[in-house]
C-alpha cells in the first residue's frame, strides 16, 4: 500500500548532499519545505515534491495511496534515540527520594545501589518479564515519535543475564515496530565480588563475553563506562580494542562525573561515539572534532542528577558531530520522553532549535551507523516518519514538555494515528 502525506505546513527533511553526521552549521540546515506531498511506497520514500509534479511523475501510485492530511501540522523523520538502558528490571524511586536528600550517585552506587541494585532486579527477571516491559516501554516510545532506539546491555554483569538482556533486545527488534539496535555493556560496573581485583573482571569481559557476543551476533557496538570507581582509561582502552577485534563497533561512556580523559580515548580508539561528557575536557572535545567522534549528549541525565550539562554549545561550534538522547534508564534517567530532552538541550546547553533536530534525527541515526537508512526523508530511505500537531517546527521547543505527536509511519505502515497505537 502506498501512502501519500498531503497539506503539511512544513516538511523538515533534513536532506543534505553531504554523506556522514552533520558539524558547526550544517546542524542548522535542516530544510524545510513547504508545498510539498510525501509519496511513500513498498516502506520507502519514493519522492517529495508538489502534488501536482508527483500526480505526474508517479500517477499510478498517487492515484492508489492511502492519504493522510497533515493539514496545519509538520512532518519530520522519526526520531533516533542513540542511547538507552533499554532492558532492565525494577525501578529506583527510592535511590531518587536519597538524591533529593542529599546522597550523591556514587555514595549511592558504592553503597550497593544504582547499577547494582538494577543488576539484582535484572537477574531475578525471567526472559518473559523483561521482555514484556520493555515492549511496553518501545510502545511509549513509538507514541512520542521515536522509531529507533539503541539498547545497550550492562545489567547483568555476568554472562547468563547479560545474554539475556541482549537476546530480548533481539528478539523486541523482531517482533516490535520499533528497530532496536543492540549494544553490548558488559563493562557497565564492576561486579561487588570483583570489586578488589576489577582486572580479573576486565580479563572475563575480554576473554569470555566480547568472543560469544560476536560469534552470536549479539550486538553491532561494545560500551565501558570509563570513570572513577568504575573502569580506567587503560582497562576500557583494553576493552574496546578487544571489542574491535572482535567486530564490535567501539562506544564509551565518557567525562560523565569527573573529567578522566574519557573523551580524548574515545577519539584515539576510533570510537563512533562518546556518551554523556558532563565534564569532558577542551582538549577532548578538540580531539573529539578531529576523530569525527559523535557527542551523544545526554541531558536528561544531567537534569535528572541536578549535575551540570554538557557544553553542548561549544561541541558544535568545534566542530563535533552532536547528537541528543534520553538515556532512558530506571536510576539517573527514568524518561521515555525525546521531545522533553530536546527542550532541555535547548534551554540548559544553548542549542538552537534547528541543531535539536538534526541531533535527534540524522546524528543520532550515524551514531548507532543507521544514517544510511533513517535519519532524514529522502527518495530512497526507509519511510520512518512522524507527524507533529504544531503549525511549524520552532513550536516544538516553544511549547516544551509536551508530546505533539499526531501520527507515526513506520517502515511505510501507519503505527500511531491521532496519538494512539494502531
């Protein structure tokens, strides 16, 4: 069946000639056209151009299309969340009720909560249970416009749930209609029994998980979590090289607390992206820039934490390829919300409206290596679309904290009509 989008105020296509993520200006050019009908056949984007010109150059097509009306809203490509703890069991209200009391993260994760605590909850849930939660955490997702979504393991922190957490992630991407990118974080934390000899840790992630992830095709990219108390320059440098190896796409959370030379590593491993980068240093994000390494700006987390944002103006005047997510995770980012954390890059990082969407669309698609196929509406690429019920796309940061989503295209089927799920 083909469909044909018709009477939209804008259409932001985001198409470029330009192949790769986009830097400095570029995330302004986020092309909007007006005018214009989307004609979507076979799940593609077949043309956008006036009606008239495709009644022409596609008659048969047009004149078989399911219309939509977008009359008096916009249309955009669905949005990209490049980042999440997608899998998990339990949730950490009271770790947030501490936070509001004065306890750090840390004192809180040493204290055996944070990752920990989801760890215990995550290996306690049967396949059954974390796979029921999480389809119907990417059901609230498609209904906030979001049709891919990364997900990275880490809760396991032993092989038998951390296969766990990657297989319903694998087995979601099959059935759900979301796509769901699977990312191995073995090295999330270093498990209580290892805490005295983390390199022993290290050595199980090399010698033992990274070889089965691979060889299951488990996952495309491996994450660590460099950071004090957590993982050390050298052993994530060991880590993600290991992963290389092994075909794993290198990924790192990077400068999430303190600075620790976690972004100057992610360009020097040739990692596709940095994540998080609260307090990466200049000369991080200088390297950063040379490398071509994606920021994947987490604002969420820094509002969630009350810590202090990442300079997301700076990374983009540097030339610093900048993508936005919302780290959906149950301890320091509990939000399905993408268009809230766009608001907050708006408002906390000094972002502009156009970079937000190009950092939640075309960036975040090349930072989980999907740009070729989503990220932008352009003749050829999957017809991963939403339909936002505001009269222009400035509207979407004005009216803030609020879901504008009206209809959701996925893969060229209607998923969400009138912001509900078919």
């Amino acid at each position: 069946m083909a469909l044909l989008i018709i009477n939209a105020n804008e259409v932001v296509t985001l198409a470029s000639e330009k192949k790769g993520p986009r830097v400095k200006e570029e995330m302004a050019e986020i092309n909007v056209l007006q005018d214009v009908a989307v004609l979507v056949a076979e799940g593609k984007i077949v043309e956008i151009a006036p009606l008239e010109q495709l009644k022409s150059s596609h008659k048969e097509l047009v004149e078989s299309a399911e219309i939509i009306d977008a009359k008096g809203q916009i249309v955009l490509p669905g949005f990209v969340d490049a980042h999440t703890h997608l899998v998990h069991g339990g949730t950490r209200e009271n770790e947030f009720n501490m936070r509001l009391n004065g306890a750090t993260y840390m004192e809180i994760m040493n204290a055996g909560g944070g990752i920990h605590y989801t760890t215990t909850k995550t290996r306690e849930a049967s396949f059954d249970e974390l796979y029921d939660k999480t389809y119907a955490h990417l059901n609230t997702f498609l209904k906030h416009g979001i049709t891919t979504v990364e997900a990275k393991s880490g809760y396991g922190l032993d092989w038998e749930t951390e296969y766990k957490q990657l297989t319903v992630a694998k087995k979601l991407q099959e059935n759900h209609a979301v796509d769901v990118v699977s990312t191995f974080m073995g090295a999330h934390a270093v498990p209580k029994e290892y805490k005295e000899n983390s390199d022993k840790f290290v050595d199980i992630v090399i010698e033992e998980m990274l070889p089965k992830v691979a060889e299951q095709g488990l996952a495309e990219f491996n994450d660590v979590f460099c950071e004090h108390g957590v993982f050390t320059p050298e052993q994530s440098r060991r880590i993600l090289l290991a992963g290389k190896e092994q075909g794993l796409t290198p990924k790192i959370h990077a400068d999430e607390i303190e600075p620790y030379e976690g972004a100057e590593l992610a360009a020097e491993v040739g990692a596709i992206s940095a994540e998080h980068l609260l307090v990466a240093s200049d000369e991080g994000i200088r390297r950063m820039a040379e490398a071509g390494t994606i920021a994947v700006l987490l604002p969420g987390t820094a509002f969630f934490l009350r810590a202090p944002f990442a300079r997301g103006r700076l990374m983009v005047d540097s030339g610093v390829p900048v993508a936005i997510s919302t780290d959906f995770n149950p301890g320091s980012s509990p939000t399905i919300s993408l268009p809230f954390i766009q608001n907050l890059a708006c408002l906390n990082m000094g972002m502009t409206m156009e970079e937000v969407i190009t950092a939640t669309t075309i960036n975040a698609a090349y930072a989980i290596n999907r740009g070729d196929e989503v990220g932008s509406l352009e003749a050829g690429k999957k017809a991963d679309i939403v339909i936002l019920n505001v009269p222009n796309y400035k509207q979407m940061q004005y009216f803030y904290g609020m879901n504008h989503t009206n209809t959701v295209i996925k893969g060229g089927q209607v998923v969400v009509k009138d912001g509900v799920l078919v």
